[in-house]
C-alpha cells in the first residue's frame, strides 16, 4: 500500500506561503502512483518496458522484437540476416496502442548481427535504432551507427555483491574514454587495470561515471544520448563494464551512473527524436520540446508512455549492472519550463510562480520511490542550480525524494574569489558563511571542482592559481613563490571544500593532484585533438615533480574524511578574525585551524575550546606535502584553565591549515593547566627556531626562502 500524508508541514518558515502549492505538487505525485499501480502493487513491479519492449532471446529458442511506434504505418527489421532488404518475413505486425511485434526463428539472429529498423509513416520513411536497444555500434568506415544484437552464450558471473549503503559518498567522478594518458579513446578494461587502483589508493568510496549511455557524439561528454538503455560501444562491451563494476565492489567502492534523462540528442537517425516520424512520440509539442541552448529535445513527462520508458530505465541499469546510485543530470532544466536560463533564484517565489514543470517534478519523485523499491541501499544525487527547496527531502515529507543534492555554488564561489579577489583580501567570514549555507533538512555533496569547472573555455583552480607556472616550475629543484602559493591554497582549499561539507564530497579526475590540462574532447574546432581529453598520470608518477604532493595530500584527506562520524557534526565556528584572516572551527572532536593571510604568520594565539589534549592529524605545511614544515606535528596540545574558561594556544603559519583531534574529553582544570603550560612553553621555542615570532612580512618569507632551499637540497641529493 502507498503510504500518503497530505498534512505536510515544513521546517523553514520562509516555505510557509507556499505550502498550498507543496502540497498540491505532493498529492499530484500520489494520485499519479495511484493511477499505475491501483495501490497494490510497487511501482517497481509496475514499470517493466524494457523487459517487453526491444529484441528478446527466448528461453525455448527464437526470437521477439516489439516496438511502440504509434505514428508508423509499416516497420520491418534489416540487416546482415536479410542483405539489409524489406522481406516479408520480417516485417512487424501492428497491435493495440501503437505497439508492433515481430517473431523470428533462432536461426534468423546471431550474436553479435548488424540490425536496423525500416519504418515508413504518413510522407515518409526511415532508418531509425529500436527505442530500447541494449547495444550500438558505429562502423569504423562509414561512421553509420547501428543496432547490434547482444546475446553471449553465457552471462556475466558476478563475484560481489554491492557495497550496502554509503551514506557520507566520497565520490571521484570520472570519465573512463579520457581517464588514459594516450591519445584516444580508453576502455573499461583499462580503468579498470590502471585507474581503478589508484582511485582505492586515495581512498574514495565512490565512483562517478560519465558518459556511458550511448550518445552519437563523443565531443559531448555523453550528455547527448541517443539510445538510452545501451552502454556506449566506445568503451568497450556491456560485460566489461559489469567487470569493472565488479572490481570496484571487491574493493569496497560504490558506482554511481551519471544519468541522463534532463534531455536527448535531435539525431533522428540514431536517436528518438521523430522515431516514426512524429516529433512529438517521446517530446513536448512545439518550443517546449527543444531546448535551444543545447540544441536538444525535452521529454514531455506528462505522457504515460514516457514515464513507462524513463522509470524502467532507471530500474534496468540497476538490475542489469548493479549500480550503486545515480547522479541525475541537468535538474534544473527539467524543474523549469525555461530551464532556469538566465535566474539567478533570489527569491522563494521563483519556485512556485507556476513556471515550473510539475509533470517532471512527478517524475522525479516516482524515480526517486521506484529506485529505492528496487533497492534500498543505493543514493540518488540531484544536479541542480537553481535550489529548489525540498529536492533532497524524503517523498513522504512532501520532498522529491533525492538523497543528496549538489553544492552546486561552492565551486562557483572559488572560482569567483580567485579571480577577483587579491589574497589578502579573502574575507574569512564570507568563505565559512558560503560553505556551510546549506538546507539544514536537506543532505548535500560539496566539491571544489567538478567536470564542469575544467570544461572548454575554462580552467581547473590549480591552473588559474599557478597559470604558465605549471608547465615550467613544477619541479623539486627549483624555488618558485608562485607554485608555492598554488600548491598551499590548492590544498587549503580542498581541506576547507572537505570540512565544511555537509554529507559528501566530490573530486573529479586529476583534479586531486593539480591536473595542468583543461578538457576539452576532439572537435571540429581544435582538428579532431584527443590532446585535452585525457589524464597525464605521468605528472603525478614523476618523483621529480611536485604534483605527487598534493596527491598524498588528497590520500591523506580523504583518510581524515573516512573516520567514523567525519561529518555527522555540524561545523561550529570558534574564530573568525577577519583581519589575521584565521579560520577556526570545529566538527565534533576535530578542530580545523586555517589561516590565510598570505605572509603572517601567528604565534601564541589563544582561542576558547573544549578542554583536553589535541594532536595533529593532518598539516598542510607539512614537508610531505610540499610545505614548509613550520609545525612539528608530534607535538601534544593541551588546553590552558583561565578564568574558568578553556583556551588552546598554537602557532600559526602563513598560508597553511591543520587539522587537531580532540584525544582524552574533558580533564581535570588542574592537569589540564599544568599539562598546557609545560606543552606550550616546549611549543614556543620549536616554533620560534622554525620561523620566529608573529611575521611581518619580509622577515617571514625570507626565512621561508632560508628554509626551501635547505629542503631543495636535500631532495636533491637524496
């Protein structure tokens, strides 16, 4: 029975203007569900298409092919079994409902067999793929693309289970034709072999994968899909990608598919658009079919034929590869008829003025319901930039259903710092307020940079921070203030993304050890180059360049991120001195220190915490991270009793960030005063040796010069 409660309430009073209208949205998703399932089945048991629609192998042998084609007057398959010619014994007979079927002996198909459909409709005809092909392939000479029959003798055996539910993803989203060094297209195989364990190293686990419904053009990063129930062909069979997701779960990884159901591509030939020559079978009627920015078409989420195809979609990468979650794709242009072009959504009213598509907002819901049906354990991740309230609240509370949401404006956030902001201008205040301003009902994924920051035409953080540095002075033996910079906000900013996230993080490939080259897949534009659409692992393999430091500083972060309980507490600011520019906050036994002013460094600053002794557990000034090494890390800091107050006094360089654990809880006042006062007086004069008293600028980054050479030449020589 489908639980239902019309009396939703909401937590945030700035919604309870529009509670009419959340309420309406709600019961609408309910009647809906109610419509497929008569209240006594699931919804996952309801929506099967893929299961009766598309070629079949039958278990007794032969062979069934059904389509729904409404607009078409006569179909037949061609291929290699008939010379690509319209005979009789393959043409398809019409039922009820626009629905067409053809039965074929055994003999008539084979694995591996070229196929099409031939369909003719009122002044005109066409080839066109079946609607649920399982695989495509494009011919290497014509670049044709085509149907191809999938039926191996025996089914992949799968060696693990799933890896249950992960509810704090440490996601590294990645796109397995770049994820090589070499100039083409790479395979599942190979991320498999080569990525895969890196990716275990650093100690992700999750996996994000681009790309892999079938999509015509390659230079689309796979946003452009075509034949949406196929693996893309490119990157190897459907086998090799279950393999893939196979090793993963034996390491302990989830994957999660970046799905794509905001639009799809206009090809006809290849695609769904005027399958049978109607622009209309799939698509909304008119402009709202076409969405011009991306020169693609827009699903008509009111039709019952397009929910059936969509939802058994989501079920069938489930069931067929096992996925671990969804991202899904382009929320916002599906939530808005306009797509949410040109808002910038200051104001509540912008998500309830009635420009928005309240039959994709259904379809998201039931999505939602269905997928955790089908499987309890697996996440599902909205991709939206508008901040629709309530995306990522549970389906009875009136919500749409999403377990997390995208910090899609945190990225977006550095990105607009480092451009127009001098460093010493970083406003510390603002940086904690725009990190944690998050729904508080709401679980959410925060990321420094995704895809999407290194796309054409735009640059990854550590190549706007370093510019043509990062070709030339990346190198151990040389000295250049620049890259220094770079490395040291590189790391305090990913830190800082990581501290402040409210459920998740996100890295995307290469990004995690400074990737130099902007993505940028082959195109008419740039002659067809591969020489962007590819990861140099190289860079970070080379002993004598540095971005391997900042790759063990990702390790070592993401490590600190895996501790139990990492991001159940909500950051408490204890510091925000916005002229020192420092940083200090805490999250639960954690307490992360960031100072950002560009030269001075802080000796002896007192703060009120929680009384007890505090260790380091993670320094970005650390010299194995290609710091300066101003703080010995093995020092224990104990909490100082003043005044009936609990202070902790630690120096602080320039330009880093540590993290400290809370070790023992509360002491007694008196141990805690005489532990504090012997550590802090051991402390002061290790600091003072390292790099002095407070900096005044030149004194520090001449000692800072003094100290990089020294380390220099031990690298050198070792």
């Amino acid at each position: 029975m489908i639980k239902t409660n019309f009396n939703i309430r909401v937590s945030d009073p700035l919604l309870e203007p529009y509670l009419p209208v959340i309420r309406r949205r709600h019961e609408c998703s309910v009647l809906r569900e109610l419509e497929f399932t008569g209240g006594q089945k699931l919804l996952a048991d309801v929506f099967n298409s893929h299961l009766y629609f598309g070629l079949h192998h039958l278990e007794g042998g032969g062979w069934v092919l059904r389509e729904w084609a409404p607009n078409a007057s006569a179909i037949w398959l061609i291929g290699e079994s008939n010379e690509w010619q319209k005979r009789e014994a393959f043409r398809m007979r019409r039922l009820e409902g626009g629905v067409w079927v053809l039965n074929l002996p055994e003999e008539e198909l084979w694995h591996e067999m070229i196929y099409k459909l031939w369909i003719e409709w009122p002044g005109g005809s066409g080839e066109r793929i079946p609607s649920h092909v399982t695989r495509v392939v494009q011919d290497d000479i014509s670049k044709v693309f085509a149907a191809q029959v999938w039926s191996p003798d025996h089914a992949y055996g799968w060696k693990y289970s799933g890896v249950g539910r992960v509810d704090h993803p440490l996601i590294y989203e990645a796109h397995v034709g770049m994820s090589m060094e070499n100039r083409r297209v790479s395979t599942f195989n190979e991320f498999r072999s080569y990525v895969l364990p890196r990716i275990a190293d650093l100690g992700y686990n999750m996996i994000q994968l681009m790309g892999l419904q079938e999509h015509p053009y390659y230079g689309s990063f796979g946003y452009q899909v075509s034949n949406f129930f196929a693996v893309s062909s490119r990157f190897g069979t459907p086998e090799d990608l279950k393999c893939l997701i196979d090793e993963a779960h034996g390491l302990g990884i989830g994957v999660v598919m970046d799905l794509v159901h905001s639009h799809a591509v206009r090809n006809e030939n290849e695609g769904l658009s005027r399958f049978a020559g109607d622009y209309n079978q799939y698509f909304y009627c008119g402009e709202r079919g076409e969405h011009k920015l991306w020169n693609s078409r827009c699903f008509d989420y009111g039709k019952n034929e397009v929910l059936s195809f969509l939802l058994s979609n989501c079920k069938y990468w489930l069931e067929e590869f096992r996925f671990d979650g969804y991202r899904f794709d382009g929320i916002t242009s599906m939530l808005y008829w306009d797509h949410g072009l040109g808002r910038d959504f200051t104001d509540y009213k912008m998500y309830y003025d009635g420009n928005q598509d309240e039959d994709a907002i259904i379809y998201l819901t039931l999505a939602n319901k269905l997928i955790h049906q089908v499987n309890p354990d697996v996440i599902t991740i909205a991709e939206d930039m508008s901040g629709m309230p309530g995306l990522a609240v549970p389906v009875d509370e009136g919500g749409i259903g999403f377990d997390f949401r995208m910090s899609m404006g945190i990225p977006d956030y550095w990105i607009k710092l480092i451009k127009e902001k001098k460093d010493e201008e970083w406003h510390v205040g603002d940086l904690f307020y725009e990190l944690t301003n998050k729904r508080k009902e709401e679980h959410t994924i925060s990321y420094a940079e995704s895809h999407d920051q290194a796309m054409v035409g735009d640059k990854t953080i550590f190549f706007r921070l370093l510019d043509k540095d990062i070709y030339t002075s990346m190198d151990v033996f040389h000295q250049n203030m620049n890259v220094d910079r770079g490395i040291s906000l590189h790391k305090m900013i990913r830190l800082l993304t990581i501290a402040t996230a409210g459920d998740g993080y996100l890295n995307f490939m290469g990004n995690e050890f400074g990737h130099p080259e902007w993505i940028d897949f082959p195109r008419e534009g740039n002659g067809w180059s591969y020489d962007h659409a590819r990861r140099q692992w190289s860079l970070v393999d080379d002993k004598n360049l540095r971005f391997r430091f900042l790759n063990s500083f990702d390790r070592d972060m993401i490590g600190l991120a895996r501790q139990k309980d990492f991001f159940i507490p909500v950051p408490e600011p204890l510091v925000r001195d916005i002229e020192r520019q420092l940083l200090i906050f805490r999250r639960g036994e954690y307490l992360f220190v960031f100072n950002f002013s560009p030269l001075r460094s802080y000796s002896g600053y007192k703060f009120q915490v929680e009384p007890g002794k505090y260790m380091p557990v993670l320094d970005s000034d650390s010299e194995k991270y290609s710091g300066f090494g101003r703080i010995d890390d093995a020092v224990e800091h104990f909490t100082l009793y003043e005044n009936g107050k609990n202070f902790l006094s630690l120096y602080i360089p320039a330009r880093s960030a540590f993290v400290l654990r809370l070790q023992n809880g509360k002491a007694t006042e008196k141990a805690e005063s005489k532990q504090s006062k012997k550590s802090h007086s051991g402390q002061a004069g290790r600091n003072k040796n390292k790099m002095g008293t407070e900096g005044n600028g030149k004194k520090s980054e001449n000692e800072i010069k003094t100290k990089n050479k020294e380390k220099q030449k031990r690298i050198s020589t070792s």
